[in-house]
C-alpha cells in the first residue's frame, strides 16, 4: 500500500498559535497533507492527526500552546499528535512530555512532516523530538496560502539576525534566509490562477530578504508589482532601519502595493532601545513616519509597542508615551514584555512591576483607539473600493479599503472576494469598522 492510500481514510485537525507566518505555514501543511489524502476534519469527528504550529513570542504563549495540546489531545484521544514551530524548538523535551503528544518536530524538520507520521501509531510513553541547532537551521520552506481568508499570504523569508534582547526568535527560527525572486513570483502567478486578488507579505523580517539569494526586498516587490492578476499586495511588517526610502517611494507609486505599514518601534524612548538593541533611534523612525506621510497622507501605519521591558523606568515610559502620541499614525499593538530564558534582557537590573506594565498598557490601548478613530473619521462620507470577505449567513460582510480601513456591508456572498465601490459611514456599534453602502 502507497502511503496516500493509507492516508486515503485519514482526518486531520489543525491548530496555530502565533503570527501570520505561522498560520501561512499551517495552512501549506494542510494542503501536502490533504495532497496525501487526508482531509479535514468535519464536527463531530475524532480526527487521525492533530497538528500543532506553536508560538513562543511570550510566556503567556508558552501557556496557550500546552494549554491547545491538552484540549485537542481530550477531544481527539486516539489521534497522532505532531507539535511544530517556535515553542517546540525552543523547549522540544518539554512539549514532548505533555501527554498526548508523538512527534515534537523543529524549525528544519517541519517541512517533512510526512516522514515523521508513519503509520500513525499513537507513542505510549512520551513522544519524540526532532530538531536540530541552531547552526543547522538553514533551509527555506516556501509557503503562499489562504486557508479560510479570502487574502493570500506568501512567505518571503525566515529567520532573524538581529538578535534583540528580548527575543528568542532567533533561537527558534535560525538565520535570515530567503526564496528567490523568480520562485516566489511563481507563487504569486500560481495565487492569481486560483482567483487570488491580494496577497501579504509575510516572513519573520522581511526587509532582510537577499541574505541568501544576493537580492533585495526593493527588487523583489518591483517584480511582484508586475505579476497580472494579483491587485493588491500589504507588507505586512519591516524593521524601520530596513523600510528605505526608495521603498517608500515604490510603494506610493506602485500599480498594486497598498498604502499600509506595519513598522514595530517597541519603544519612543532612545534609552530603552538601546537597552534592547534595536538597530535605529526613534529620529530615525520620525523620518519614516514623515517620509509615508509626506507622499501618501492617506495611509495607514500600524505600529508595535512593547511596555513593561526590563530597564524601562517611569521617566522613560512616559518619554515614549509623548514621542508616541506626536507620530501621526493609525494604531498601536500593544503587548507587555515578557521573561524569557536565555536571553540578555535578563542582565538587565531594573524589573517593571506588573500591575505596572498593565497601567501602560491600557494608556496605550486608549490612545491608539484615540488614533484609529481619528483617522477612520477622516474617509466618512467618502467612496472607496472594498476587497469583501465571505461570513456566516445572517452576519453582515467585511473587508478593506486599500489604506486598511475595515468596513461592515450588507451580506452579498455573490460578492466574495470581489473588490467592489463602497460609500463609508459612521463606526458600527462595535466600533472596530465603518457602516458602508454598496455602489457597484
């Protein structure tokens, strides 16, 4: 028997934590294994295999992880658990103790699961793991999927070379890698054949891409820009130090790159960013904020803030919090430091309480709130074109403007992932999209 004919019977759950690399790389997993044979499974149905794509950005993620392992290893008891991603690299005899779990497959193995699946025997005692140093991570696993989402998501590159002192990505995912030009143009070709209209880019820092090809991230989305059919593409997050200006000025003059950004600061604070070393000053990332602004007033700018970091005294929270508040951008994603082993944030003396770290963060929250409602406000009454996304019958449509404002429709499922004239209204009562009005 072949092994898609073993397959040919078998159910498969998926579960990912993390970030939209994770679920772009589950959702290339669920497709080599349905390619095998073994399909979804349906409500109702104990699955074969459990797959896992871990998170370890914090320890609260940590806890999500083996939290989702010991629910999906309750609700499918029989099945052949695999475990993958940045919590089981870092910690693969951990996760291979949690009962339930047969394979713990790290950031090099991932991309031969079917090797490791066998003939689905559940382990009797604690499962095994496979990885490998971090000297040894060093192949690049291509990836350009939608799973459920009307959006595709291509990965670019993997790995980090930064090296911060807060993180352990780079301990989880290796060195900075990359595809080539040419083969993740095919990707994107191969996303419009399937009726795709926009795509993300995506990787773990994705402004390094060209480390092992001898390319750049400028090239690389001048060639995108050309692929016919694909009529959106975001970026979907790039270190400031690395969003050049040529960038910026390609992107404002693009046939297809939307104006949106996802720069992370982490801190407004010169001090603190030392303290982490990150590689820019927030002079630095003022003149990237200007530079967008300057050429498309209208786009959006997300930005990462980390609160709470080892070394981030009062006077120095609050000189972020007014750097902050004077960048015209649109929001904030606000998360607290966490502790992780290993890394030299530890050395650093001075520890933010964590009733502390919680206060800064709701200013936070508060302002950005302050700062998409500001700019959503400013395109009320306006008419602009909508990519829409299918949801469930009864419940209204959703999708996107090009500068990434959210907007509610009528539900219309003829219109999936159809780009279509809306006129915008006020905030809907949830406050986290604009009423709009089909036109066209």
């Amino acid at each position: 028997m072949t092994d898609n004919q073993f397959f040919e019977d078998k159910k498969a759950v998926y579960y990912t934590l993390g970030c939209k690399l994770n679920f772009s790389e589950t959702a290339t997993i669920n497709k080599l294994l349905q390619e095998a044979g073994i399909r979804n499974v349906r409500r109702g149905e104990e699955a074969d295999v459990c797959i896992v794509n871990t998170c370890s950005v914090t320890e609260v993620a940590d806890r999500k992880c083996r939290q989702a392992i010991h629910r999906l290893h309750k609700q499918h008891p029989h099945a052949f658990m695999v475990v993958m991603g940045c919590y089981a690299q870092l910690k693969p005899q951990t996760v291979a103790s949690i009962p339930g779990v047969d394979v713990v497959l790290g950031a090099e193995q991932k991309k031969d699961l079917l090797q490791y699946l066998g003939d689905l025997s559940k382990h009797n005692e604690e499962g095994e793991a496979f990885t490998s140093p971090l000297k040894d991570i060093r192949s690049f696993a291509p990836s350009c999927s939608r799973g459920n989402r009307t959006r595709y998501f291509l990965k670019v590159q993997d790995g980090c070379n930064y090296f911060c002192t807060y993180c352990t990505i780079p301990f989880a995912r290796g060195r900075s890698r990359n595809g080539s030009i040419a083969s993740l143009v095919e990707d994107a070709c191969k996303a419009a054949l399937e009726g795709g209209k926009e795509i993300v880019i995506t990787g773990v820092n994705i402004g390094d891409f060209g480390q092992t090809t001898g390319e750049s991230f400028l090239d690389l989305i001048k060639a995108l820009d050309e692929v016919e059919g694909i009529e959106r593409y975001r970026i979907s997050s790039i270190e400031p130090d690395l969003l050049t200006d040529e960038i910026i000025d390609f992107v404002a003059h693009s046939k297809h790159f939307m104006p949106h950004f996802h720069i992370p600061l982490q801190s407004g604070c010169d001090e603190v960013l030392k303290l982490m070393h990150r590689h820019y000053d927030r002079a630095l990332f003022a003149h990237k904020i200007k530079r967008i602004k300057l050429l498309m007033p209208h786009c959006f700018i997300g930005v990462d803030v980390m609160v709470g970091t080892r070394g981030e005294r009062d006077e120095y929270f609050e000189d972020s919090y007014q750097f902050i508040k004077g960048l015209d951008v649109t929001q904030l994603h606000v998360f607290s430091y966490s502790e992780r082993p290993g890394t030299k944030a530890l050395l650093i003396d001075y520890v933010v309480p964590p009733q502390v770290k919680h206060e800064r963060s709701q200013r936070l929250l508060e302002l950005s709130d302050e700062k998409t409602h500001a700019f959503y406000q400013q395109f009320v009454g306006q008419e602009m074109p909508v990519l829409l996304e299918k949801s469930k019958a009864g419940q209204p449509m959703h999708g996107f403007t090009p500068n990434y404002i959210r907007v509610e429709v009528e539900n219309r499922p003829e219109l999936d992932n159809h780009i279509v004239m809306v006129n915008l209204g006020e905030m809907n009562e949830a406050g986290d999209a604009l009423k709009g009005r089909i036109l066209s």
